[in-house]
C-alpha cells in the first residue's frame, strides 16, 4: 500500500490526477474510488466492523443476518415503495446507517475529502483512502464495469440466484471476492455524494487486510492530511462549495452546514 502526506486540496488532486491521457477518450481520466476517514491511521472498518465498538474487526458479525431481518420486519411502512430485491434493502439500510458489510465510496476525492475534515473531533490526522477497482475486478475475474446490483445474479448463480443470504450464510461458489457496486439512486444523498460502494465475501478481515491477503495491496492508497492542515482542507472545500447542504441536499444538510459554520 502506497503512503502520501498532503498538505492542501490542490495538492490532493494533483496526486490523483492520472499523468497520461485515456487513449479510449482522449483524455484524463481517474479510475480511483474514494473514502474519507477522520482517523488518520485507523483500517478500512464497515459500519458491521465498528458494531464491536473497537477496531477488532467482525466482533459481531454474526449478527449480520439479524440484523438485516429486523430492518426488513420494522422498516416496510416507511418505504414509498416496495425494493426491487434484498440487495436494494441491503443498499437502503446501509444509506440509513444500519451496520453491514458494505463499505461506502464515492467517485469525486472531494466528498471523500469533506467526510474525512467535517467532524470536529479530536484534533488528529485525517485519511482520505484510495482504491483502485479495475484491477481488483479483474483479479476476481469481473468485467472491468461498475456493477450494478443486477449484475450480482449473473455474476454468482446460486439456485437460480444470487442474495444477500446466499453471502450471509457462505453458500458462495468458488473463491474469495472483492468487487465495486454502484447502488441504484434510491435518494438524492446517493446522486449528490457520487456514492458507490464495496462489496467483500469476507466479514472477517478488514478490507486493506483483505486485499494484502491477496496480493492487491498495491492498488490501495492512503492519504493523510496532518492536522495542522485539516482546517485548511475544510476552508478549501467550503470555498469550492462541497460541503453538509451540497451533499446532503435536505433539511438534515442545511442544519448541519449552519451549524459547522456557528460553532
């Protein structure tokens, strides 16, 4: 896994930029996802990871399947309408912060950049993650597409199709996997945040472990911002409009930008 220091937002993208055009486009184009992390030396943990409450990883994954059962049974009179599959109630109850094993990305480095200077915390370092998915699909033998959760049943076909249970309870045919998903736009939060997410056959491991387990280290790169300089990452980002209103485009976004600004 590659390490950068980087000091302004400037900086940043200059490190992503890629030096060479695409020749299919004939232009430059990233192929990177993104992740923002207040910690600056923390693992790529899910929302099912931190459950545990450390950063032991998969303190409680057995509870994986519980808990998505309970969000099925409790959440049916809020859905405006039915979901097209499990993987879509998968994909909504991580967008509400229910814990799985999905890990949540973006596209743009400047949400990932937001999410990691946005929490007034503690003053430490931050991180702003990189990964490079082209080849780690193609390492698990996936086209070199962002999947949609469609895709999932014709990827795996186990009787008949492909679910979030079939994951859960390790009926998953050949060896392990890692891929990239783009969730359909079920809100605005997902359009505006460039969202897009992980998908790992492993709860066990966190994702960087994963990756180094099977020799795709190299495509990880993390970022840190010392935090001496978070404070000038964040005036950089609200000056360039990526901030809580932008990117949370409700009332939650509007309260949550006024307060930032006042405290």
């Amino acid at each position: 896994m590659q390490e950068f220091v980087v000091r302004s937002l400037g900086e940043l993208i200059d490190r992503v930029t890629p030096a060479e055009p695409d020749e299919r486009i004939g232009r430059r184009r990233d192929t990177g996802i993104y992740r923002g992390s207040p910690a600056g030396d923390g693992p790529l943990l899910t929302s099912l990871d931190r459950l545990s409450g450390s950063d032991t990883p998969h303190g409680k994954a057995e509870l994986e399947e519980h808990v998505l059962r309970n969000f099925i049974r409790y959440s049916r009179p809020y859905l405006p309408a039915p979901p097209v599959n499990d993987w879509e109630l998968l994909v909504l109850a991580q967008h509400h912060e229910l814990p799985t094993r999905l890990l949540d990305w973006t596209y743009s480095p400047l949400v990932a950049a937001h999410f990691a200077t946005c929490d007034s915390g503690p003053q430490c370092d931050r991180t702003i993650w990189r990964l490079d998915w082209m080849p780690v699909h193609r390492e698990f033998g996936f086209p070199e597409l962002a999947l949609l959760i469609e895709n999932l049943g014709e990827l795996f076909q186990v009787d008949g199709y492909f679910t979030p249970w079939s994951l859960f309870n390790g009926s998953v045919p050949g060896k392990d996997f890692v891929c990239m998903i783009e969730p359909p736009s079920l809100s605005a939060r997902i359009v505006a945040q460039s969202a897009v997410f992980t998908l790992c056959s492993d709860k066990r491991s966190t994702l960087d472990q994963f990756l180094e387990r099977h020799g795709l280290a190299d495509h990880l790169t993390r970022f840190v911002i010392p935090k001496e300089e978070v404070s000038r990452f964040r005036d950089q980002l609200d000056m360039a409009s990526v901030d809580e209103r932008r990117l949370f485009p409700d009332l939650d976004g509007v309260t949550a930008r006024l307060k930032r600004y006042y405290s």
